[in-house]
C-alpha cells in the first residue's frame, strides 16, 4: 500500500537529449531499485512503477529541473533520497532536489501550466528579433496554423506565450520564452520561432523550468464557496 509521495527536480543533460521518454522511465525505475528504494507498483497483471512526471520532455531537448513524483511503499527520509540515488545516476540525468507531497495531491501532468524555455539561434540579430518580440507581445491576438504530418492546427499562437526576450551570444540570439503547458494546450519554442524568425533555426533547446498550478486548501475553499471563511 502506497505510503509516501517524494516529487523530485532533475536534469538531463546534452548527452541524452535524444533518448525518448519511455527510457528515461526506465532509467529511473531502475536507478530507485538499485537504490534499495520501496517504490510502489500498480496492481494487476503488468504492473507499472508509480512515477508520475510534470510532462513529457520533447525529443532533442534537454531539462534544468523537469518534474517526476515518486510514490513509495514505506516512509523515506526525502533528505536521503538523493545521496542514495547518486551512485545509481549518472551526471546527464542526475536528482538535483527532493520533497515530500501529500498522497492526496494530483499527478504533476494535470496541474502543469506553463515551461520556461531557452533556444540559441544562430545568425539571428539580437536587436532584430527584440523588436519582433516586443512587436509580437504588444499584439492581443496572433493567428497560426500549424502543419503536422499532413494535419493543420489553428490557434492563437499569442495566448500560448505568457513571456519573451532576447539576448546575445556568440554569433546570433538567445530566446527564452514561457510558453503554455497545460492539458488543454501547450505550445513550444519551435511554433514561436517559425512564427517570427521564418528562415533560421534554432539549437539547444533546454526546458529551464516548470509551472504548476499548486495546491492551495484557502483557494479552493474559496472557489467553491466564493469568498474566504474564517
């Protein structure tokens, strides 16, 4: 019976930004039980280890701090759970922080709001795509259609972007962005460079950071009683 909730901020590095999702569920799943560590399994006949993760990273990107609940059979020190897990790990998917979760809080996935993002692109003048940005952030709407695999999405390519800027490198501009995330939409850098910067290509692209939408007892008390009880 599960008994403990840890949620977990790790990294993966440039090394592995290729492998899929599925295998950095396994490397975990793995790594937790060299770790001698009571993770939990669901029931029935193919049981599947309980870690639950904010969203899956894109193919090619690499993460700061991505987010993964791990649900345990017996009580650990959240402390602990990282100088155990190290000698399991290795530097390009390493633990960098751990807590503890109430039981009763919802999978990270489906209160995720919004990702931070950062993208290199070279050749792009930095003062040329300031003004684009600035341009695009001053506009309420910004209709865009999206190709994939011989499909079309349209939407408001505006509303997906909570924040922008760019800045200098070495030969051409970092852009980083806070896109939306959630369930019912979500966006990622590469929609806003095709967007504004038509013609150049992006790289590196890393997930700085993840939003979600925490739990708050006092505003869902409100929300469902509509003011504040003393």
């Amino acid at each position: 019976m599960s008994s403990q909730r840890i949620r977990v901020w790790f990294r993966k590095g440039d090394r592995v930004r290729y492998i899929s999702h599925l295998d950095v569920l396994r490397y975990w799943e793995r790594a937790i039980r060299r770790a001698g560590l009571p993770l939990s399994y669901s029931q029935g006949f193919t049981p599947h280890p309980k870690l639950a993760f904010a969203g899956p990273l894109p193919l090619g990107y690499s993460a700061d701090a991505d987010i993964m609940d791990i649900t345990f059979d017996e009580r650990v020190d959240p402390g602990t759970i990282a100088a155990r897990l190290a000698p399991q790990s290795s530097e390009d998917l390493a633990l960098i922080a751990a807590v503890e979760v109430p039981l009763s809080n919802p999978p990270p996935q489906s209160v995720l709001l919004w990702a931070d993002y950062r993208v290199d692109v070279p050749g792009l003048d930095p003062v040329d795509a300031a003004a684009a940005i600035g341009a695009f952030l001053a506009r309420t709407e910004f209709p865009w259609t999206e190709e994939r695999r011989d499909k079309a999405k349209s939407y408001d390519l505006r509303a997906m972007v909570a924040s922008a800027s760019a800045g200098a490198i070495d030969g051409g501009t970092r852009i980083t962005c806070r896109m939306r995330a959630s369930q019912e939409s979500m966006a990622r850098p590469e929609q806003l460079l095709a967007a504004l910067f038509p013609g150049f290509e992006g790289q590196d692209f890393c997930r700085v950071s993840l939003v979600l939408d925490e739990v708050s007892p006092a505003r869902d008390l409100y929300r469902r009683k509509g003011r504040f009880l003393e």
